[in-house]
C-alpha cells in the first residue's frame, strides 16, 4: 500500500513539473510574440507567423487545448478591437509595403495575430485567473490598457481621441470582456487534457 502511494506522488512531480513547464513556455512565448508583432509589424509577420502556428498545432495535436479555446477568445478580443477602430478610438501606422492598406474597422493582419496568440495564455500562462472573477476584472481594467500605451510607445497603435478616454474606454470594455473571454474556454474544454 505505502509503494502505491509513494508511487502516485512521484508521478505526480514530473506533470506538475511538466505543466509549470507549459505555462511558462507559453508566457515566454507569447512575450516574444507580442515584441515581434507589435515592433515588426508588418516586416516580421512572414517570420512569427509560422512560430504561431506550429505553437498552435503542437497545443492542439498534445489536446491541451481544443480548437474553439483558441477562436473563441481571439474572435472576443478582435471583435472588441476592430469596433474600437471602427469608432476611431485607436488607429494604426499605415504599412510601407504595398500588400496591405489599413482600413478603419479592419485590423492591421499582425494585430489579429496577437489575438490569436493571447489566446494560448487564456489556458495556459493565465489560467490561475479563470475562477477569480474580481482579479480578472481588475487585470482586465488595468492589464490591456498598459498593452495598449507600450504598444503606442512602440509606434505600433496611435490614439486620435487621446490616451485618458482611450485607456477609459478600453479599461472599462476589458474588465467585462476578459472574464467572458475566459468563460468561453469552458467550452468544449472536456476534450482537452489538463496539461496546463
């Protein structure tokens, strides 16, 4: 009976291990990503991208994560911001190369990106907030809009309104939309592994 026990706990230990390992390869990755895309842009896109998608195939293929976990809080996250540039609360620099023209409404395609990507930490790197509902309405409120002044900082969104009703605005929407966005990973979330 005590070798069956001692034997439990020490498998125990390699997939704990194995999921601290998961969440931070994902907030390292996700940070490189977030610089790549924010400060390339447009440039560097043809070189993140294909990181992003075998990142993605590796987390759907290991089912940490189904499919819609990934759609969903992305769609949330780029539905939330192309109705923001729709209104002009933020616009972005125009690109140099003459493949894509920014539309108000439409965002830049390295920005949809970054949804996609934000979305891996929803169930991996941040998931400790998924059941703290007032700490997610307050990373939320404060979290996204220092994002969105590091990345004005960077060159990469600009504020025509200015950044006290910008920040306002997207504090308030994010404070809401952040613990739907991780409601949203309840679903399906059946099929994937607790590896995170």
């Amino acid at each position: 009976m005590e070798a069956n026990t001692a034997i439990s706990q020490s498998d125990l230990l390699p997939r704990n291990l194995h999921s601290v390992l998961n969440k931070v390869v994902n907030l390292a990755l996700f940070n490189v990503l977030w610089i790549s895309f924010v400060v390339g842009r447009y440039e560097w896109v043809w070189l993140s991208l294909p990181v992003l998608v075998v990142y993605i195939g590796f987390l759907l293929l290991r089912q940490i994560v189904t499919p819609m976990q990934i759609v969903l809080p992305a769609a949330i996250g780029i539905t939330a911001d192309s109705l923001f540039s729709l209104l002009g609360l933020f616009t972005f620099p125009t690109a140099d190369s003459a493949w894509y023209v920014a539309q108000p409404g439409l965002l830049p395609f390295w920005f949809i990106l970054l949804w996609v990507a934000f979305a891996t930490t929803l169930s991996q790197s941040l998931r400790f907030l998924a059941d703290k509902v007032l700490l997610t309405v307050l990373a939320g409120a404060v979290a996204f809009p220092f994002n969105y002044w590091v990345g004005s900082q960077l060159g990469g969104i600009y504020f025509p309104h200015g950044k006290l009703i910008t920040f306002a605005v997207i504090g308030v929407s994010w404070a809401i939309l952040l613990p739907l966005a991780f409601k949203s990973l309840r679903l399906n979330a059946g099929q994937a592994n607790d590896n995170s």
